[in-house]
C-alpha cells in the first residue's frame, strides 16, 4: 500500500515538471571588444642596429681598419719619393717642390663616433644637427684603429696631416667644432694638432660645403700624397652622383685605390645611403632602400610599414 501511494506521488511529480513552464533565460552581459594595443611608433634608427654593431664590437671591423692605415704606412715612402705622384685630382701644375701632405676625414676615419648613432638608435631619433654639435662639444670619442699609428708615422716623415671634415666653424647658434675636435685629437696624440692651421672644416663664409675646393687650397701649398677617407667625397667630388657615376669616378681611378686612395667601410651613413634616400626618412627611406636592392615598389611599400611579403 505504501509503495503505491510512493509510486503515485512519483508520477504526479513528473508529470509536473513536464508541463511546467521553463525559467524565462538570464539576459547574457555584452562582450566587451577585444582590447587593441596601439602599436608602438616604429623606431626607424634601428634599421642600421646591424650596422652599429658590425662596427662596434666585431673583429673583422678592427681588421679591415688596422689592414687599410697598415698598407697606408707602407706605401707612403713609395709615394714620397716618387715627385710626380699626388692623390688629388685637383692638384696641377708643377707641384714636384712643394712639402708633402696627407688628407684625412674625420669621423669614422680617425675618430670613431658610433657612440651617437647607439644614442639615435635608442631615442628613436634621426641625425640633427643641434645633438650633434652638442656631441661634438664632449670632445671624448676614440680614435679609429690604426689611424693613430699611421698618422704618427706619416709626421715622423715630415709629412703635414690636414684634417679635411665636414665638421662646421661656428654657424648661427650652433657652437664652433674645429677647438673641441683639435682637443679631442690632441689628447689621443695625433699630430698637427697644435693649432686649427690643418683642420680644414666646412666653411658657407668661404663657400667650402663640399671638399673639393678645400682640397684644392691645400693643393697649393703642399703635395697631396695620400687621402683617407670613409666617404668616396673624401677622395673625390662626384657632382649629380648616381649610383653609376660613383661607380664610374672609382673604376677610373683603380689604380690609386690602396696606393693613394685608402676607403675605410662605414655601413652605418655615408653619401651611398644618401644618394638612394635623398634626403627621405622613415617609411619613406626604407621604402626606398627596399627597391635598391630589388624588392618591387608595391611590396617594398608593405614591408617598409611593417608589414611581410605574403
């Protein structure tokens, strides 16, 4: 009897549930978007980070300096004796009698200067000229490897060493960088260095901005037996440079390469960037480096934005 009546009250409840009506749904909160971080700006200076380091910190960077003032030094006796030779085109006339000299750049050809571009690269900023004259002013970078040697060795000879650099006399609000480079050489004990006689700078007052009239003023006065340079226009003017006429200006003159012309590797800057840039930067720059080397217009502006070819 007791089992029935369970057995009753278990039906009735059943059958309850069945039709009794379902629990009206819980409103569901709104999903909130998926967050975008804003991509950070890009750093463009850390296109040349490989470059940097190259420089910097390999074995191979210090080789190829030490091999280029070593044959330098070994072949000035060779050019002092000879007096019909000179490194300069611009020098002419009879020029036999006059003192010898040796040309040389200065920043990545006596003074190493890398220092300011690891601080561009890690402002995320592109040379100006306030940060570097401001740079300029510490009169603290090191000196190229090999240079000090070859220079030392060149004045023992009686040779005069003229410091030709795009370095500026004192423009507008900018302070002067002849005196702090002067001291910056002379600290490290290289020669000439008494006074600012030998350092013939980028002058608008005397129209020098491109090297070779200055080269030129040295030429009267003394013979140009050697010039060293990190840029083909501490050798040689090229004006309207394409990448085919610089090529051109250096298989003209192959025979001078190592006897009077000594290139020392700058991958970081230099007129060969510049000559494919012209005067872009940013995505821009890259874009343009990009379709250098071969990459199509189209993808080479994807991957200059960031992007990847697909």
């Amino acid at each position: 009897m007791r089992k029935t009546a369970l057995c009753s009250i278990l039906i009735f409840a059943l059958s309850a549930c069945a039709t009794a009506p379902a629990p009206a749904p819980v409103a569901s909160a709104p999903q909130a978007a998926p967050s975008q971080t804003a991509r950070a700006p890009d750093n463009y200076q850390l296109d040349m980070l490989h470059s940097v380091v190259w420089s910097r910190t390999s074995a191979e960077a210090e080789a190829v300096h030490l091999q280029t003032f070593e044959t330098a030094r070994r072949t000035l006796d060779a050019a002092l004796a000879d007096k019909t030779w000179t490194a300069a085109t611009e020098q002419t006339g009879n020029f036999s009698q006059l003192p010898p000299a040796v040309v040389v750049d200065v920043d990545e050809t006596v003074l190493d200067t890398s220092d300011y571009m690891v601080e561009r690269a890690r402002l995320g900023k592109a040379f100006d000229k306030a940060s570097w004259n401001a740079y300029v002013q510490f009169e603290n970078a090191p000196p190229i490897p090999g240079a000090l040697k070859y220079l030392q060795y060149a004045a023992s000879k009686g040779v005069t060493v003229f410091y030709v650099s795009n370095r500026e006399v004192q423009v507008g609000e900018f302070k002067d960088e002849v005196e702090p480079t002067r001291k910056n050489l002379a600290k490290l004990g290289f020669p000439n260095t008494a006074d600012s006689k030998t350092f013939i700078f980028r002058d608008s007052a005397r129209g020098w901005k491109e090297k070779s009239p200055r080269r030129a003023e040295i030429a009267k006065t003394h013979r140009i037996v050697q010039m060293v340079g990190d840029n083909l226009y501490d050798l040689i003017d090229v004006p309207n440079a394409t990448r085919v006429s610089r090529d051109a200006a250096v298989e003209a003159r192959i025979d001078w390469l190592g006897t009077r012309w000594f290139v020392l590797p700058n991958p970081m800057y230099g007129s060969w960037e510049t000559v494919i840039t012209q005067g872009a930067s940013g995505s821009e720059a890259r874009r343009l480096k990009l379709e250098s080397i071969g990459v199509p217009g189209a993808l080479a502006d994807v991957i200059a934005n960031g992007g990847f070819e697909k």
